[in-house]
C-alpha cells in the first residue's frame, strides 16, 4: 500500500559520480550489444519497412525471399536515398529547427549537471506541435503537397536518414571533442564507447549549436517524436486516399498515437529531466534511434494497416481507444505527480493527501553534497517504476486494432518492453552505486521509514546485507528504490 504521511527522516547517499561511471553489463556484454546494434539496426529497418509494406507483413515471405536470394536480394530490396527522400528530410528538419529556434516559449532550468551546469530551454513544444500538425494537414487540404510522398519514398527516406544520421553521429563525436558546449564532457578513451555511448560514458551531454540550438531536444522531440505524429497522420491519409475510406483500426491507432505524442509535447519540460536527457550521453544510442528508430519502429504498426485495414466495429473500436487513452492518462499523471513534487518541493498534495517522501543527499564528483526528495507516494508508492506499465500497454492497445494475423506489428511492444526493463536496470544500478557504502545503520532507517508509511504495511522485517540488497519477509526491496533524482 503507498505511504500516506510524511516523513521528515533524512538519508545520507555516500558516494560519487565517478563511482557511477562504469557500464550496466558485463563488459564482454556490453561490447556485444554496442557492435550488435550498430551493425544489426540500420538493415532491421529497412527490413521492417519491406515487410510491412511489400511483404503483406509476413516475417516468413521475407525470409522466403533472403533465403532464396541471399545478399544480393537484401541488396536488391535495399532502397537508395533518392533526391525527393532528401529534399523531404531537409524541408521537414528545416522547419522544426526554425520552430524549435523562433516560436516564444517560457525559460525552463533543468536539473543541475554532474558538473554543475544547469541547462536552460525554451519550452514551445506544444506550440511547434500544433503548428506542424496544422502545417501538414493544411498543404495536403489545399492540394500543395500530398502526404501519400511521404509514404510512397518512405523505404528511401529511411534509407537517407540511416546514412545522414549515422554522419551526424559523427559530427557529434568530432565536436564532443573539438567544441564541447560545456564542462559535461569528455572521452572516456574508448572509440566505440565514445561514439555509441554508454551509461554516463561517452562524448556530450548537452551538446548545443551556438547558444541556443539544444541538439538533443532537437533530435529526440523535435525531429524524432514529432515524425511519429507525422507519420501517423501520413499512414492515416495514404488510406483514405487508397481506399476512399479510413478503416476503424487505423482511426483507433491514429487517434492513440496523437494523443500518446500530443501528451509527451504537453509535458516535454519534465521530459528534460529523465534519463534521456539529464544523464544519456549523445552519441549512436540516443541521437541515431530517435533519427531513424522512432520513425521507422516506433510508427509500425500504423504502416502495417495501411495495406490490412480491419474492421473492429464500433463497440470493440470504443473499448480499445477508450483503454488506451486511460493508459495515456495514467502514464503522464505519474510523471505529472513526480514533476509537481519536486516543484513545490514536496509541498503539495498526492491523492488528496500530504505525499510521503523520502529527504536524501548525496555527493557529486565535484564533491559537493546535494539534496533530493523522493516521492513514495501516489503512483509512486505502488511499485519502484509503475509507470512504465502503463506506457507499455499504451503501445499494445494501438497495436491490437492490427489483430494478430502476424507478428511483426507487435515488435515495437516487445521493444519497448526490454527498453524499459533495461532503463529500470539501469536506473536502478546507478543508485545503488551511490549507496553501496551505505551503514546497516542507514539502512535501518529506510526501512523504518518505509515500514512506518505503510509501504510494507503489516510485515515483520529482518536485516539481511547481500549485495545492496535487502530481503523483507520473503520480498527482496532494492536500495535503489531510494533513487537520489526521484
């Protein structure tokens, strides 16, 4: 059950960043799955595309059809970036920058840096959302650009966006070491580490362009989550204008993916504080999958009906779309619950009570000692990451109006999945790196805390140190559930 009171107990977090410099994984791992991605991603999604739009959506016809023909067929189905496919990329990330860049919008600080730089945004997100919507939808209505391009080159946008962005990566790399925009950076001396990224190793942080330019709001939320919204509509036009109507799963996926994206612009200054932003390193890993995997992987399911539309009839229409806007409704009010918190300083109410909380400090590599408060209450009380479930099922219920005569429209849900798994592991891992020296003491009283609030309502307990971890009667509680940035 989630605490219900507060607790005015402080913790102390011991420790230093550098402590928190070291991969997730095993190295052997880790190597692994950095060679792993950077080879194997860029074909996948040119795979998915062939499937999905020349294969009738069948992951066997494919393989039929490499197995047959072998390279040479993999090459053959390969599209090569064309100059529409340019044209269409360079007009589209022109006139985001522009937005990013002119539209007014309020100052927004982000979390202080392990360096102790402050980044500073402007926050017009939902404004450069509406205008690109209204933008896109206005050209095809007056007959000045037809959507239905956009789809019919979109195996060469892919294509070009695969090999442009894998330069921009580049270009992030020679820079990082070049012009770095601040004191967050640095080569941890490894190239492909550097390059790709990992955990808190790699290149930059908050790389900018000039002083105002962020490139990482660029890349993730304007060009990469933007494009899902576009694209969406783009699947949802090609339909109407194939088959004169929209067919209700695609109206189901459609209006999921607008509101799942039009929820994530409503509240991208809290975004700037998650783990994408504040601690992932720009590099392969982030800048490239938000280029080229967001629009391809993320926006999938959507491609798939363009050619399989399927009738769900208007009840089991209702039941998905309704479900899915409540997992939408429910993802964004746990961050929104985590985002008030720390904006009034734990001085608001969760669930119509005083939230419980958790005061902790900890060190940076600067060596100075700061302060956090961790919210234990609301959505947060219900288990470590909560959020994430809602997320996930928000993926399933756009999906499902594809039915399930084949797999590959669900890989987004088993991708984010173990995205998500992922983050949660490393999330927790770079908590427990802070708190490894904590005292039986210390943790005694976390536990009393915790106890008290009635996270563990009606249990007895006992004190067991193995590996930062604790067991209460039969349940194991990770420290990192004491996360020093909420």
């Amino acid at each position: 059950m989630a605490p219900t009171t507060k607790s005015k107990s402080t913790t102390k977090m011991a420790g230093t960043e550098s402590e928190t410099n070291k991969t997730v994984h095993s190295p052997l791992l880790t190597y692994f799955s950095m060679i792993s991605l950077l080879s194997l991603c860029p074909p996948f999604v040119i795979l998915l595309w062939y499937t999905m739009v020349h294969a009738d959506g069948s992951v066997i016809e494919t393989w039929n059809y490499l197995r047959q023909h072998g390279l040479q067929g993999f090459m053959n189905i390969w599209p090569r970036p064309t100059v529409v496919a340019w044209k269409i990329i360079a007009c589209y990330a022109a006139f985001e920058a522009a937005l990013q860049l002119l539209l007014p919008g309020k100052r927004v600080e982000g979390p202080i840096s392990p360096a102790g730089n402050r980044p500073v945004y402007k926050a017009n997100g939902v404004a450069a959302y509406a205008v690109t919507i209204i933008t896109y939808l206005g050209l095809w209505w007056f007959g000045i650009f037809n959507p239905t391009v956009v789809y019919d080159h979109l195996g060469e946008i892919y294509s070009a966006l695969i090999f442009g962005s894998f330069i921009f990566c580049i270009f992030l790399y020679i820079k990082g070491h070049l012009a770095p925009s601040s004191t967050d950076s640095g080569s941890c001396g490894n190239l492909i580490i550097d390059f790709y990224w990992v955990k808190d190793l790699g290149m930059e942080l908050y790389p900018r362009i000039g002083k105002n330019f962020d490139i990482k709001v660029f890349t993730n939320c304007r060009f990469g989550m933007m494009s899902w919204a576009v694209l969406a509509l783009t699947y949802c036009i090609k339909q109407y204008e194939a088959n004169g109507r929209v067919s209700d799963s695609m109206l189901v996926n459609t209006i999921l993916m607008l509101v799942y994206v039009s929820k994530f612009f409503w509240w991208e200054d809290g975004y700037w504080n998650t783990m994408d932003i504040a601690h992932d390193r720009a590099g392969f890993y982030i800048c490239w999958g938000c280029l080229v995997w967001v629009p391809s992987i993320y926006t999938s399911p959507g491609m798939y009906l363009v050619n399989h539309p399927v009738h769900l009839g208007t009840q089991l229409a209702l039941y998905i779309l309704v479900a899915g806007i409540l997992c939408i409704y429910i993802n964004y009010d746990c961050d929104r619950q985590r985002q008030e918190f720390r904006r009034t300083n734990g001085k608001c109410l969760v669930w119509g009570k005083a939230p419980s909380k958790i005061v902790a400090s900890y060190t940076t590599s600067s060596g100075e000692t700061k302060t956090s408060l961790l919210l234990t209450s609301g959505w947060w009380g219900l288990s470590r990451h909560f959020h994430y479930v809602p997320e996930i099922l928000s993926a399933f219920f756009w999906t499902v109006p594809a039915l399930f005569n084949h797999f590959l429209p669900y890989f987004y849900v088993l991708f984010l999945t173990i995205l998500l798994l992922d983050r949660a592991k490393r999330d927790d891992d770079r908590c427990r790196s802070k708190t490894k020296h904590r005292n039986k003491l210390e943790v005694r009283e976390i536990l009393e805390i915790i106890l008290r609030e009635g996270s563990i309502q009606g249990h007895s307990w006992n004190l067991l140190r193995h590996d930062e971890s604790l067991t209460v009667k039969h349940q194991t509680l990770s420290l990192a559930y004491l996360k020093p940035y909420g």
